[in-house]
C-alpha cells in the first residue's frame, strides 16, 4: 500500500517496516536502534540472521553514532561519493543492536541519494535497509515490485524508478588495504581517481569473501533459468527472454531485448527483466556476454549479479 512520508516516518517510530525508495535499489526499512524493528525485517524478508544489514544515515555527523575508531579515509571517500552507491564497513559502536551486524564487530553504512528517503532519515534517524527483495530473489527497482512481492500488504513510500538498479559497492575500511566485498556502480578506478585511496577488490569464493557474509546465499535469482549468450541465433524461441547489450539483434520484439552498449540502462532494467520473464512465464533468461571491464564502471557489478542468478 502506497504511503506518504508523514505516514512512513510514523510507522518507522513505532517499530514498524517501511518500503523505501534509494537509487540502487527498494530498501525494507526500520529504525536502527530498535530492535524488534529490526528482527521484523529478518522475518519479513526471510533473510538469515547471519546476513547483516546495512544501515542508512543523511549526514556524516550521524557516522559517529554508529561507528568507533573512523579512520580520516572514511571522511575522505564520503565527502566524494556520499549521497551514492557506496557502503562502508566500519567498527561497530556497541550502540549498535548485534542483530543489525549479524553478530559481527563491524557496521556497514551509506547516506542513499534519494531526497525522500534522506527526508525521512532526517526525521526518523539511522535506518537498517536490506536490499526489499524476498531472501534470494532479484531486488525491486519499482514500488509496484515491493507490492507484487508482499502482495500489497507492505507500506511503501513511492520514490519513482531507482536510478542505478543495482545494489551499493561494499567498501570494508577495516582491512589494509581497505577491499571490496560486493561490486556496485562506483569501482576501485573511480575511488582512486577520486580520493588517491587504492582499494583491492575481493574475488567471490575466495576466502577473505567471507567477510561478506551475503557472499554465502543465492542471490537475484528468478525462477528462469539465466545463461550467457554469445551468438545471435537464426530464430529466437518463444518461451526465451533474450536480452543483448552489444550485439544488435535486428528484431524488435517483446523477447529480445537490446541495449546497444547502454550499460547504465541495462543496469537499471536488469531485475525488471528477470522479475518480468517470470510473470510472462519464459523458460530461460539469456544475456549476451558481457566485454571487459574497461568498457564501463558497471561490468564489474553486473557480472557479479548475473553469474549469481545464474548460481
Ligand atoms: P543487501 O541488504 O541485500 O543490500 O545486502 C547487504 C550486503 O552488505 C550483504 O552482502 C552483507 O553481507 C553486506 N554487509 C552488511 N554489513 C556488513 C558488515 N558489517 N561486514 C561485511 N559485509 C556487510
Ligand atoms: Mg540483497
């Protein structure tokens, strides 16, 4: 059920969840420090209690209240990149409810751009927000997605289409040299470029991975089946959603898709896709290949979340 912003800053104070609008992707949002709040959204969400979440702020001054032992790199690299697609792992302060961490040391946290749900922020405080998917499924990038998924029942601030369509960078600052553990729209290029600050990127499977414990469980999976591409092929079958991001396919059709090497596109419309396969009922999901790193900030993020939904 859609909601205004005086309503969900109502619900959020009195322990309840809230659908809420970021530029990565929908959120399930509860009040950080409360913490039945927050186990309802473990429930809600079905997501395992080891799977911590990442908590949302609208200032740099509200770090404090989360996080101990900041390093000066974490002001740098928020003052280049805050409001934005980047999250960072950080000490945990003992305010911190254990069952937001998962029971871990650390905190993750990032300031969203979206102006209403950094208004609500305002008025509620720090935020937990896990990606407002079902545990395992693609993340909603619409309001109509987090109404489809809890079959309306779920409050929901509606904040337009989310502009990147992909989850955060997760940026874990509490190991030198500081390293990613999930890909997202800002890769470690642009960090240096911006900031001087030199950041590994941790290969999934490996096992400093597990300092992520999201790395663990299946991840924007539809109930299709998703495999990469790399042909055209003669005739495009019915019950397949072809989606190409370089190649040009030569067909308009509902089935096959093409980008033309728009990447910020293809990023934002991926889980649309998967979710829309499903409702149509196709048997695969087939995605072109995708070309080296280099040809956008993106590949890195987006390659990440196909080959998971490929499993
Ligand atoms: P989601 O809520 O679906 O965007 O997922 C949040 C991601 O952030 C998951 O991959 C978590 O494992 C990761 N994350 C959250 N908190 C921490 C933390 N303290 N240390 C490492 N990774 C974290
Ligand atoms: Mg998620």
């Amino acid at each position: 059920m859609k909601i205004d912003l005086s309503k969900a800053v109502c619900i959020i104070q009195s322990g309840h969840v809230v659908g809420i609008p970021t530029e990565t992707v929908y959120g399930l949002a509860a009040d950080a420090f409360n913490l039945d709040a927050v186990e309802k959204t473990f429930r809600l969400k079905g997501r395992p209690s080891d799977n911590p979440l990442i908590v949302h702020i609208c200032s740099t001054d509200q770090l404090k209240m989360l996080a101990i032992d900041i390093p000066e790199s974490a002001y740098q690299i928020a003052e280049q990149f805050w409001p934005g697609p980047l999250t960072l792992v950080l000490n945990k302060n003992h305010r911190v409810p254990d069952v937001v961490t998962g029971g871990l040391k650390t905190v993750a946290v990032r300031m969203p751009d979206h102006p209403l749900t950094l208004e609500l922020i305002r008025q509620t405080g720090p935020l937990t927000a896990p990606s407002g998917n079902r545990s395992g499924q693609p993340s909603p990038t619409k309001a109509s997605h987090l109404h489809e998924d809890y079959k309306g029942e779920l409050p929901v601030l509606d904040g337009g289409i989310s502009t990147i369509g992909l989850e955060s960078t997760v940026l874990d600052l509490t190991l030198s040299p500081p390293a990613i553990l999930r890909p997202g729209a800002i890769d470690p290029a642009e960090i240096f470029r911006k900031t001087g600050i030199q950041v590994t990127q941790i290969s999934s499977g490996s096992s400093a991975s597990l300092k992520s414990p999201g790395t663990r469980y299946t991840h924007y999976k539809p109930n299709a089946i998703v495999e990469w591409i790399d042909t055209i092929p003669a005739t495009f079958l019915p019950d397949i959603y072809y989606i190409y991001h370089t190649m040009n396919p030569g067909i308009k059709k509902r089935n096959v898709i093409s980008y033309q090497g728009n990447f910020e596109k293809l990023a934002q419309n991926l889980y649309d896709h998967f979710r829309t396969a499903d409702h149509l009922s196709y048997r695969k999901v087939q995605i072109e290949c995708l070309p080296p790193s280099e040809k956008s900030h993106l590949i890195g993020a987006l390659s990440d979340r196909i080959s998971k939904a490929i499993g």
